[in-house]
C-alpha cells in the first residue's frame, strides 16, 4: 500500500521586532515631516508680511514709520534720519539728496528710486 504525504512547505518564521522598527521609523519621519511643515507655514508667511509693501512714499510729508514701512533696507533709524535731516534742512528738492542722509547711499537709493515720491515745497 502507498501512502501520500503531503508536501510541508516551511515558511520561514521572521522575528518581528525589524519590521515593527521600520514601521517606527516610516511613523516617525512622516511625523517629522508634518510637524515640519505645519511649524514652517506661519514662519513663512511671517516672512512675506514683513517684507516691504511695494507702495511709494512721499518723504517731504512722510513720518518716519511710514518711510520704514515703504522703503527696502530702510529701517526705523534711517527713517528718522530722513525725517530729522527734512526738518533741519528743510523738504527735499530731489530724490538724489537723499544720500546726503547719513547711513543712506546709492545702492539704497537705488533700490528705492521708483518708491520715492517728492511733494512740491510748501511755501512757508
């Protein structure tokens, strides 16, 4: 008499702590990644509102937050120094008299020109 007996496949049985590592580290850099961007978003939308309106601006009438908000690389000290250097000398006559302003010189006033507005003099 014959007998049959069925062929036993061995299926390899693999410790199961690599592949519940893998899964730590897959949930772990997709956390990261998230908490990356949600932490980022407001940092760079920050960023956008910081920079500098582009609006011009008149320096013979404008206060010194006003020439600040407006002009790029022009902080709140060289805006008071526009707006001190105005009130001593009187209203600008043109927009190159602006590097006679300490702190202010061609490259800002470059950067700038299409941004400044002059209003005529005000007679006294």
């Amino acid at each position: 008499m014959l007998t049959i007996i069925p062929k036993l496949e061995l299926i390899p049985v693999l410790p199961a702590w690599p592949i519940a590592l893998t899964q730590g580290w897959l949930t772990l850099c997709l956390l990261v990644l998230t908490t990356s961007t949600l932490l980022l978003s407001p940092a760079l939308e920050a960023e956008e509102s910081i920079q500098p309106q582009a609006t011009s601006v008149d320096i013979n009438t404008a206060s010194a937050e006003e020439i600040a908000q407006a002009l790029n690389g022009i902080g709140q000290r060289k805006a008071q120094a526009i707006v001190d250097f105005r009130e001593q000398g009187g209203p600008f006559r043109s927009v190159d008299e602006l590097t006679e302003v300490r702190g202010i010189g061609p490259s800002i006033l470059a950067r700038n020109k299409e941004r400044i507005r002059l209003s005529p003099p005000q007679p006294r």
